[in-house]
C-alpha cells in the first residue's frame, strides 16, 4: 500500500509540476501580449494627437497655395482612412502614406515665404515635428514589445503553450519602401480653377 500511494504522489507531484510550468508560461506569455497592446495604445495617442493637427496646418497651407488641391484632398484622405484603420497592420500601411503626403505638403510650403514666415504655420510645423518624434519612439517601443512577444511564442515549449492557447506572432510597424525615399514634388499641374 505505501509503494502505491508512494506512486500517487509521485504521479501528482509531476502534474502538479506541470500544471505549474503551464501557468507561469502562460502568464509570461501574456504579460508581453499585454506589453505589445499597451505600446499600440501608445502609438495611437501620437496618431490621435497628429491627426487633430492635420486640418489645422492644412487649412493654413490652403490660405497661401490655393492650387495645390489634390496634395489637400489626398492628406484629408489619407487622415480618413487612418483614423478608420482596424488592425495594426492596416493603420500601419495608411500612416506610411500619410507620412508621405504631410512630406508633400511640407514640400509646397518651402515654395511660399509668406507661409513660410507664418507663425501660426511654424507653430503647426514644430508641434507636428515633435508629434512625430514621439510617434516614432512609440513605434520603437512597440516594435520591441513585439519583437520579444513574438521571440517568446516561437521559443520551445512557449510554442506549444502558445498554439494551444491561441496567441498568434505579431506584426511589426515598419516603413514601406516609398516611405524610404525623398518625397518628389510636382508643380506642373495647376487647379483648373486658375486658368
């Protein structure tokens, strides 16, 4: 009877053990999943924060270069579709764009020195600068949190704890490739309005 009960326990020691493995795997699993939510929490602050911002250095840009039209329609776009974006993934792809288009917009600012020479306009071009700094340390923050997100599903026995319990690999905020170049600006169209 006591080699018996000698087995139990030694049976209920390894289960126990187990389940224990489980559940601290589990809850460091989900503590970075966390971690990552939290960063794109942070990166949607900035792009809450940008967005407000837009509509205001637009319209005084549209005082000065009232033929630049497409360049406005195309940011109030953009701003549109960010802002309805899901997923981390689709947000990240329309900011990529938008990025490209307030690069745009701070291209034909450089052709007008009145607009230049505004205060409100400079005051609009700091904040949205410092806008972005911080958009980017936000974009570095949770671009790690899901790197080590991601490093821990993938690791053996994480992995199996994460498949069983549905945790997926996240995606990274990165800068598509027209996001990489300079922006080319083009005056040759005008607004049919002007002719």
């Amino acid at each position: 009877m006591s080699g018996l009960l000698l087995i139990l326990l030694i049976l209920g020691g390894g289960v126990l053990f187990l389940v224990l493995i489980v559940v601290v795997l589990y809850n460091s699993i989900a503590r970075l999943k966390i971690l990552v939510d939290e960063a794109w929490s942070g990166i949607d602050v900035q792009l809450k924060r940008r967005y407000d911002l837009i509509p205001n250095l637009v319209e005084t840009v549209k005082g000065y270069a009232k033929h630049e039209r497409k360049t406005f329609e195309k940011i109030a776009e953009l701003r549109t579709s960010a802002m309805n974006a899901n997923s981390p993934e689709e947000k990240g792809k329309v900011e990529n764009q938008l990025t490209g288009a307030l690069k745009t917009l701070f291209a034909v600012a450089e052709n007008y020195p009145q607009l230049k020479a505004n205060e409100n306009f400079l005051n609009l071009q700091v904040e949205l600068s410092g806008i972005e700094g911080e958009l980017q340390g936000a974009r570095r923050y949770y671009n790690g949190a899901v790197r080590d997100f991601n490093t821990k599903i993938v690791l053996f026995p994480n992995n199996i704890i994460a498949g069983m319990l549905g945790f997926k690999i996240r995606e990274f905020f990165e800068a598509e490739e027209g996001e990489k170049q300079n922006v080319k600006v083009d005056f040759s169209e005008t607004d049919e309005s002007e002719k």
